[in-house]
C-alpha cells in the first residue's frame, strides 16, 4: 500500500509543480508575486468542464481552456503590472489579488458555487500493475510538468527571449540600457506563467473530475510553498518542491490523518526556511543562480 | 416649476412609502437565515423557492389570522459567525415572529444558545447532529437525528439481505455534522448492528484528492463504506473507490441526500445508500410539490428536482404558520414578545401534523419525529428501498 500512496504523492505533486513554476517565473523574473495565478488556474479547469459540456471535442475543449488561461494573464498583466509598475511595490500585488477575487466571483455569478463534474471523454484511463493503480491522465500531467519545466529551461538558457528575460530578472533598466525591450518581454513572462498555471487547471479538471470557483486557493499556498521550498525563482527547484509537497501530504494522511496534512506541508517549509532560508535549489545570490 | 415638480415627486414618494410601511405592518413576518453559499449549497440554496411556495399558498388561502405572511431573508453563506448575525438582526432590526433555519448543524450550535437569549424560535430545515436542540426550549429542527436516520438504512438493507458483513468510515473532520457522523453516529450503529468496522480514514472539506484515503480503505475493502460530509465530498469519494477498484457500497446519512445525485455521481455512485425525510413521488400532494418546486426552480436556473430539506423548508412555514393561527398572533409590535413565545408553546405540543413530509410531531428534545424513506441509486435514478415509519 505505502507503493500506492508514493505513487498517489508523485501525482498530486504534478499539480503543485505547474502552479509553483507559474509563481515562480513572476517572482524570478519581475520579483512579483501574482496573486491572480490559483484563479488562472481555476479560469481554465471550469472553462475546459464548461467546453465539455457544452459538447466540444476533447482537444478543442482543451485548446479553449488554455486560451482563456493565456488570455486572463495577459489581462492582469495589461492592467496591474504593466499600469501600475511606478506605483509602490505592494500596488501591483494588491490588484492580483483583486483579479483573483474577480475571476471566482465572475465564475460564481455565472455558473454558482456548487462543485461541477467533469464528465471525461474517454473511459477508463487506468493502469494497472499488481496491486497499483496509476491514472493515465495524472501520469500523462507529471510528464507534462517535467517536460515543460525542461523545455522552459532550455528557452531561458539558450535563446534569445531567454537572455532578455534573465538579463530583465538581474535589473530591468540595465536590461533596458541593453536593449532588451522590456515591454515586449514582460507580457510573455505573464502568458508563459498564465500557460503552466492553466494547464495545471486544465490537468486538475481532467484528473480529479471536479471544478468549483475556489479550486484556485486549494491548490495556491501549497503551489507557493512548493516554489519557497525549492528556491524562489528557481524552476527546477519548484519542481522539487511541488513533488515534495505532494508526497509529504499523502504520507502524513497514510500514517497519520487527515488533520496533521497543513501541519506536516508547513512544518516542513519552517523546518527548510530555518537550515535554508534560500530554499532547497536556491543558492544565497538569489538573483544570480535562479533558473 | 422644477420646485413644484420637486415638491410634487417629494410627496409621492412619502406618500409611497407610508402605504408601503402600512402594508408591511399589516403583514406577519417570518425571518429565514439562508445559506446560498458554503460546504452544502448545493442542498441549501433551493430551500428559499420551498419557503416561497408555502408563504404564496397560505397567502392565496388568505393568510393567516386574515394576514398576509412574509419572509426576511439573511444570507449566512454557511458561516457560523453570520449565522449568529443573522439571528441578531432578523430579531432586532426585522422583528420576526420566528426564524426558519439556519441550514447546518455547525450554524445551528451557534445559533441557538443566541435565539434563546433573545426568546426567538429558530427552525433548521438540515442540522441534525445529535442533541443540539435539547438544552433550548426556543430551538426546534424539522430534522430527524442521524442517528435514527442511519439505523433504519441499516434495518433495510439487513430486511431487503444485502451483504453487511464488514464496514469502514470515511468522514471530513472541519465540519460538526461530518465529524459527528464519522466519529459518534455510525460507530454507535454498527456497535448496535454487530458490524465491525475494519478501518476509518479522514479528509478535510478542501480536499480535492481522495487518493490516499481510498488506497487505504482498498488495502482491507469491506461491504460498506459509511461517508459523513457533503455531497460534493461523497462524490469525489466514491469516484476514487471505483478508479482504485474498490466496490463497496457507500452508506451515508442525510448530509449527502442531494436529489441530483444519481447524475452527479455518474456510473461510479450506483448502490449508494441512504435516508431521505422526503420522496418526491410518495402521493399527489408530493408531487403537485415537485411540479411547483420544479417550475420555479427553472425560471431561476436552480437545480429543479426538490430535496429533502426544501421539502422540510416547505414544512417549516406550514408549522409556522399552524402555530401562529393556533396562537392567534397578530404581529402587533407591542406584542412581539409574548407572541414569540406562544409560537414556542405552540410547536412543542404539535402532533401528528399533516405536513408534506409526512406526518409529524415534534419530540421533547426539539426534533421533529418523521416517516423515513430509505431510497438507493440505480442506474443514474433514486430507488425506494423501504419506508420505515416514525418510531416513539
């Protein structure tokens, strides 16, 4: 049994892992922690149930869902970053977390509060060996994670928007001197990190069948914990958290209960901060060795 | 001119709102503490449509005492806390003869030691953890004890001989009618039944993944699976034993007794059983009910199949209004507060009154004893297992 809960531990991680990366490309990049990220992510899980519903075909639900996560981002960017950016600090994160509360209330208006299904179009989507069991589309959401997390990996070190970008992460008016234009890069960052937080809406409504308009905030202060255990702005470090994260939670409910979950996840993230203020990847230069 | 219009408009509108007040004086108020959102809104939110049905049909009888009956509605969202403000200000600001609600037994704690200090009857149509209305003589619920409701599941499933050799729990900790039904109801049933329970696993209401707590219940699978928690919970339950392989089959109580179930829980929640105060095809006068309930609950794009707790929101304003007619209310503000307690002195010697529900009277700790219908899914359709009548 305890093969099955590490295996239900991994899988939960996947989901963290997208949220955390979302976080942690603002944070690394803009030094801006976008509170609107757990409603991107809850955006397109209802938007990919309300396609489905609405009788689209699988990957144009899909498709759709990504969009409206893109395009949300792209939203609060527009209007809180990109408008505000010579207000104080804390004005920018004040309207992300305005946007967070717009888009649940915009989806409780519209559809209520209630839990709404997804129906999958596809059958069983299991595999199993012996006595364990392994959902596909969790499986297919791990991969996926990882993979991107490489991928986007590969885009920050080896081209040229990557440069820009980390060259705006060490100062943005250097960058600027430079000729990076900031302007254009800085939405990108928004819709890359809207993608990863979408797609993990996406993969929750796929996986655990369900989507509500507060699904965001469930997901959101393990998606941040994930991101300070790992090492703020460090992507591979967010995938280490969130994997971390996930199994922690499900062998605190295997060996303990249901109630010492937040105590276990937390525990841990004072226990990290205490020996590695910088998180587990983070190096003491933050700047210098993110992503 | 534009100072005469002024004047003009200024007078019809003090006008206007003198008749208004005079005819909201005429009018005998009833407070209703609603829950449109929270854990149970998808059992909660409808209940106001019921209420409105009652309140139009006892007005088009013409009242009650020749008046005509309102409702005040506060919206707790589920909140203990706005619970509490709820009673305070339907008592205070509105001057309610009585309250109906609110919904859960967590608002209900709350609730009740406030209605008694201000000599209010308060009415949930959906607490019913044990014993919460015992200590007050102002709090009545038109509930049935879980535990009552989960033993007669237990007699029917035992009199139709299905498999009850083994059970195990599965209840969410952050919610007192969950935590009452995983921790005290259905240990207590199963001691009494002579079923083992074999494991017990918990979750929070925010969990979205059940995984851990299936893998664990799969490790040793048993006949029953008893969950205490919303719907929403049982859902997410039930979908994971599946995936996981497990075929048990889930019991529960009223906490998840959602009318749209069967669609909501899909393929996954077929032979999931429990008990209901309420069945919409019982007779004629339930099912002109769920005619009504269903083509108001449209109009409103509300979930139009009525559950048990609109029913007994339904019933509550009936008892209301019996016990206001009875007591010869007649909502004269001097009066507010004797006639409050006529209200209680009413209800608590009620018998066999021919609500919707069935017939129903009120025990001595505040409970109304009721007809139980223990019903099954089947293939995407509630199914009548067996109807247990009011015992003591």
């Amino acid at each position: 049994m305890l093969e099955q809960q590490l295996v239900n531990g991994l899988m939960l991680g996947g989901i963290y892992v997208l949220v955390a990366v979302a976080f942690t490309l603002t944070i690394g990049i803009l030094n801006f922690l976008n509170f609107s990220i757990p409603g991107v992510f809850m955006l397109s899980g209802v938007f990919t149930w309300a396609l489905l519903k609405m009788g689209l075909p699988w990957p144009l639900a899909i498709l759709g869902a990504l969009a409206v996560g893109a395009v949300a981002s792209l939203v609060v960017e527009r209007c809180t970053y990109s408008w505000m950016r010579s207000s104080d600090h804390y004005v920018p994160l004040v309207s992300s977390m305005g946007f967070l509360i717009l888009f649940e209330n915009l989806v409780l208006v519209q559809w209520g509060s209630d839990l709404q299904r997804v129906v999958l179009p596809f059958a069983d989507l299991n595999i199993r060996f012996a006595s364990l069991v392994v959902s596909i589309p969790q499986l297919v959401s791990l991969v996926l994670a990882i993979g991107l997390v490489f991928c986007l990996r590969m885009l920050l070190q080896k081209t040229q928007m990557g440069r820009g970008l980390r060259a705006i992460a060490e100062s943005p008016s250097t960058a600027e001197i430079l000729g990076v234009v900031v302007a254009r890069l800085v939405p990108m960052v928004f819709v890359i990190g809207g993608l990863f937080a979408a797609l993990g809406g996406m993969l929750f409504a796929l996986n655990y069948q369900q989507v509500h308009p507060f699904m965001g905030e469930e997901v959101a202060l393990k998606g941040i914990s994930a991101m300070v255990i790992g090492g703020m702005g460090n992507v591979w470090g967010s995938v280490l958290g969130g994997l971390l994260i996930g199994v922690v939670e499900v062998l605190s409910i295997h060996f303990f209960n249901a109630d010492f979950v937040d105590f276990s996840v937390y525990g841990l993230l004072l226990v990290i901060l205490f020996f590695k203020p910088t998180g587990l990847l983070g190096a003491s230069g933050i700047v210098r060795e993110k992503f | 001119m534009k100072f005469h219009g002024f004047i003009a408009t200024a007078m019809t509108a003090a006008l206007g709102l003198g008749f208004t007040a005079a005819t909201a004086a005429q009018d005998l108020v009833l407070g209703y503490i609603a829950a449109k959102t929270g854990p149970f809104v998808s059992l909660s939110k409808t209940n106001e449509i019921a209420a409105q049905i009652a309140v139009d049909e006892i007005n088009a009888k013409g009242g009650v005492n020749g008046k005509k009956l309102r409702i005040e509605t506060f919206d707790s969202s589920g909140k203990p806390e706005q619970a509490v403000v709820g009673v305070r200000t339907l008592e205070k600001d509105e001057k309610v003869l009585a309250i109906i609600g609110p919904f859960s037994s967590s608002e209900a704690r709350v609730a009740f030691p406030i209605a008694e200090r201000l000599k209010i009857v308060t009415m949930p149509m959906a607490s019913s953890a044990p014993g919460l209305a015992e200590p007050f003589k102002f709090a009545f619920r038109n509930t049935s004890n879980e535990g009552y409701m989960f033993a007669q599941v237990m007699k029917t499933l035992k009199q139709k001989g299905i498999p009850v050799r083994s059970a195990s729990i599965a209840h969410a900790t952050d919610d007192t009618i969950s935590k009452v039904m995983g921790t005290r109801v259905f240990p207590a049933i199963f001691e009494k039944v002579g079923i083992p329970v074999e494991d017990v696993v918990t979750f929070k209401l925010s969990a979205f993944d059940l995984s851990p707590q299936v893998s664990q219940l799969a490790s040793s699978p048993t006949d029953l699976v008893a969950v205490g928690a919303p719907p929403e919970q049982a859902i997410k339950l039930v979908t994971e034993m599946r995936r996981q392989g497990h075929q048990g089959r889930l019991v529960a109580g009223s906490t998840i007794a959602a009318p749209d179930l069967p669609e909501r829980m899909g393929e996954p929640g077929n032979t999931t059983t429990l008990p209901t105060t309420f069945f919409a095809d019982l007779d004629d006068r339930t099912r002109a009910f769920a005619a009504e309930f269903a083509r108001r609950a449209k109009a409103e794009g509300e979930r139009t199949l009525p559950a048990q707790f609109d029913a007994a929101t339904y019933d509550i304003v009936l008892f209301f209004a019996h016990a206001m007619e009875q007591a010869g209310v007649t909502g004269d503000p001097d009066k507010l507060e004797a006639e409050r307690t006529a209200i209680r002195d009413r209800l608590a010697v009620m018998k066999d009154f021919p609500a919707l529900e069935g017939s129903i009277s009120f025990g001595p700790d505040g409970d109304a004893l009721k007809p139980v219908y223990v019903i099954e899914i089947d293939n995407g359709k509630w199914r009548l297992l067996g109807t247990q009548q009011v015992q003591g």
